[in-house]
C-alpha cells in the first residue's frame, strides 16, 4: 500500500509539476515552432486572452484535444498560449511563476506590491478565478523579465488547478519564498 502511494504521489506531483513530457511541454513547443513561421498566429493567441476573440485559436486547441466546451481546460492553454506570444517567447524558461513574482520586484519576497499580487492568486478557488488573475502578473513578470518563464510547467500546474488546487497554491507559495531559480545553463 505504501509503495502504490508513492507511484500515485509521484505521479501526481509530475502531472502537475511540469517535469514530464505532458501536453503542456507539447504544446508549449509546438506554438513556438509555429509562432516562427505563422504571425497570423501569433496574433490570434495575443487576442485570445479576450473572450469575444477566444474562438480564434479554437482549431489549435481541438488539434490538442481540448475540450472546448470545458472551460477548465480551455482557459489554461488560451491564458499561456496568449502570454507567451504577447512575450514574443523564443524558448520555454525554466522559471516557475512564483520564483518569476518575487523576482520581478527589486525587494524580491520582501516586496509588500509583490506579496499581495501572491495573496491574491493564492486565494484562487478555481481554474477560471486563477487564469483571470494570472493574466496581469504574467504581464508584470514578463515585462520586468522577459520570457523566462517555464510556460510549460505553469500550464501543466493550470490544467491540473481544479484537482490539485491547493498543492498548485503551496507550491506557487513555497517558489515565492525560497526565490527558487532555476535559470537556463549560463544565464
């Protein structure tokens, strides 16, 4: 029984984590792949993060077998795929959202404006609640940092929100604090 945990634990923790080859890391690559080629795209997922425009990207999400009528799942990819091309990311970063928080302050985990922007996504209660307030963080971080977020690890952590809430919150928390950074190799 101890064992079966553990597998279910550690498999739970990659789900959400971002550490596995998941459809987030798919889709992550696969919109900067096409981003390259399609500006029309890119354009497309800029202004998906609006409701009226949303439909625009529909056909690369049902590509990915989202269902489009869930909003749970829907909204995770439109609010990552809309802040990577509105970042005009080239590569997936290695930086979680909470480490990319903290550091966009020059107080760091000390900043009174950055605590609250983390009090206010930790008292998310759902999918639809954290998408909406991540949307203006995402653009706070990716204006003071770039595009060194790990789009992809942020998506898995989203599509999983309305399961693993409160260890997505814990562990959104826990990088806040510790200022866990995991930088690209040489950076």
């Amino acid at each position: 029984m101890m064992m079966e945990n553990q597998t279910t634990e550690e498999a739970t923790r990659s789900k959400t984590s971002g550490h596995e080859s998941s459809r987030g890391h798919r889709f992550v690559a696969y919109l900067l792949e096409r981003a390259r080629n399609d500006k029309g795209l890119s354009a497309r997922f800029r202004r998906a993060d609006n409701p009226a425009t949303e439909y625009q990207v529909w056909e690369v999400l049902a590509d990915f077998g989202i269902d489009l009528e869930c909003r749970d799942q829907r909204l995770p990819f439109v609010t990552v795929g809309a802040a990577m091309m509105r970042a005009h990311a080239e590569k997936n970063g290695a930086l979680s959202i909470g480490a990319g928080l903290a550091h966009s302050y020059p107080d760091g985990k000390e900043s009174a404006p950055a605590r609250a922007r983390l009090r206010r996504l930790l008292a998310c209660d759902s999918t639809e609640e954290a998408c909406e307030v991540l949307r203006p963080i995402l653009t706070l971080v990716q204006s003071r940092l770039g595009a060194r977020l790990d789009y992809a690890r942020l998506l898995n952590e989203l599509s999983w929100f309305h399961r693993y809430g409160e260890r997505t919150r814990a562990r959104w928390a826990q990088d806040f604090f510790r200022g866990h950074f995991k930088e690209e190799e040489g950076a």
